[in-house]
C-alpha cells in the first residue's frame, strides 16, 4: 500500500485513547486510567518502532511526525531509532558492546563489578525482576551511555536529548491540563515501560549463529497486539519492511522455515514464559559465548 491504512488507524486510535485515559476515565477511576494510559503508551513504543522501519508511509521521515513524541517520556524517539536500526545488524545481535539492546555484559568487565551491581542485574536477568526494575536499570545504563557521548561531543545525541526534554514538556503539560494527576501518568509510564520488558526479555539469547540467536513466541494474545506481533521476532529480523499486521500470516503459513532458520528457539506463549522464567533466569548475565568467533 502507498498508505498503510491499519497502522495509520491504530496510530489514530492510540492516541484516542490515551487521550481519553488522561481526560476522561480518571473521573471514573484513576486505577482505570493508569491501567489504559499504561497499555496505549506500551502500543506507542511498538507504533514507534514500525515507523523506525518505514511504516506507514513507506518513507520513515514523513511518519515519524506522528510519534515523534515519546509518551513513556524515558528514551529520545531519535536515540531509539539509530540505536534500533544498529540492532538490526544480526551478526553483532547479543554482542555486549555492539548490539546497542543487548543486556549481556563482558565477562570480564562481569566479575569486575561491585557484588551488589551483580546482585541487581541477576534479579534483573529474570522476568519478575525485569518488570520490577528493568525500567531503572536500563535506563541508567542508557542514559550512563549517552551522557558520556555528549561529553565527548556527540552533537546529534545532545541534540536527541535536547528536542526529548522539549516534546517530553509537551506531554507533561497535555497531562497538566487533563484530569490524571501528574503522579499517576508517571506510574503509567513505568507500568508502560514494564510491559515492553516482556517483549525484550528473551527477545534475542546468545548462540554461536547469528541465526539462532532470535526468537519466536506464538502468542496471539494481548500481548502480542501490544507488541504489534513482534513477538513473531525472527520474522522481524528477516524480513523488517514487513508491516506488523503481515507478520502472522507469513509465519503461521510456513512455521517450519522460520523455526529452521533460528534453530528451534522458540516458545508456545508468554503464558509459557512467565511459567519458565518469572523467577528463573533465562541464561546468564555474563555472555556465555563471548568473546563471539
């Protein structure tokens, strides 16, 4: 399509309806409100992140107008994307310093760090702990990073950052002005950012193939919409101009080539992940591979 008419509607209706979590619902129920204002700036991120790949335009400047505001407030929609799109290079994917959302750590620089440090990222590296604290601890690790490439004089990121705090104003002042408090949109936000920690739990794991290294999660559920079928995530990867709403119909019509492709790695459901991982580490923080051959 010249337009991608179902993205551009979900763009539409997302907005719709955080507007209505900040302006209308909280006269119901505040809960309410946090609860929705939550799941659509959850969607955001994933709305965010189809526009990184040239959707629903076919040309990624002309819709990231549309999100270019991040409503999670946390990460600068540019930073997300240049570092997103440095992901998408697969033969670096898990690399502790060149995939930019690997959450692997050197082995080295691993056993280096203060045992509490260790202690953090090991409850992190289980699903309870990414929801509980992922959010703080990738975001002072993220912010760690690109504090020290603006000291180096890094013009872009500072620039990233500087048009985030203006936009991020912009939204606070819309939550200003409606019916949530300020106090509850922000736990909305962390609530938001902790459901994308489903999504990047396992997203990737290390492998001695790049091709192995990603996964597909045959969920259809909620979570699923919310991560616009990038759970379907080696579909993601091999083919990544693919609009979210094609991604089941290519995967679910020939299963066999794509669990091929990743060598098996693969689960049934979330369901099944937060059975095997709630409180069990997936795999190791120290890349068990590394250094990679």
């Amino acid at each position: 399509m010249r337009v991608e008419w179902p993205t551009l509607a979900l763009i539409i209706l997302c907005y719709a309806v955080w507007g209505a979590a900040l302006f209308i619902l909280p006269g119901l129920s505040v809960l309410l409100s946090v609860a929705i204002a939550a799941l659509t700036i959850a969607l955001h991120s994933s709305l965010q992140h189809e526009v990184t790949h040239g959707h629903p335009f076919g040309t990624r400047r002309i819709g990231e107008w549309l999100v270019f505001a991040t409503l999670n407030l946390s990460i600068p929609y540019i930073r997300f994307r240049d570092t997103h799109l440095a992901h998408h290079m697969d033969a670096r994917l898990t690399d502790p310093y060149e995939d930019p959302e690997s959450n692997y750590h050197d082995p080295e620089r691993w056993v280096r760090l203060p045992r509490w440090m260790q202690v953090v990222l090991n409850i992190n590296n289980t699903l309870a702990g990414r929801m509980a604290i992922g959010p703080i601890v990738s975001q002072i690790a993220f912010m760690a990073d690109e504090a020290r490439l603006i000291r180096n004089g890094d013009k872009h990121v500072a620039f990233a950052w500087a048009l985030h705090v203006v936009l991020s104003a912009g939204v606070l002042m819309v939550v200003a002005a409606s019916a949530m408090p300020v106090w509850a949109y922000l736990i909305a936000c962390y609530i938001g950012i902790s459901i994308l920690k489903i999504r990047t739990f396992l997203e990737h794991q290390a492998h001695e193939r790049a091709r192995g290294r990603t996964v597909i999660i045959e969920d259809r559920g909620l979570l699923a919409f919310l991560f616009l079928n990038n759970n379907l995530h080696v579909v993601h990867h091999m083919h990544p101009k693919l609009p979210w709403y094609r991604l089941p119909q290519v995967y679910f019509a020939d299963p066999a080539r794509y669990l091929s492709r990743n060598d098996g790695y693969r689960y049934a459901s979330y369901a099944e992940i937060f059975r095997r991982h709630f409180w069990r580490a997936k795999d190791p923080v120290p890349h068990p591979l590394y250094p990679q051959k």
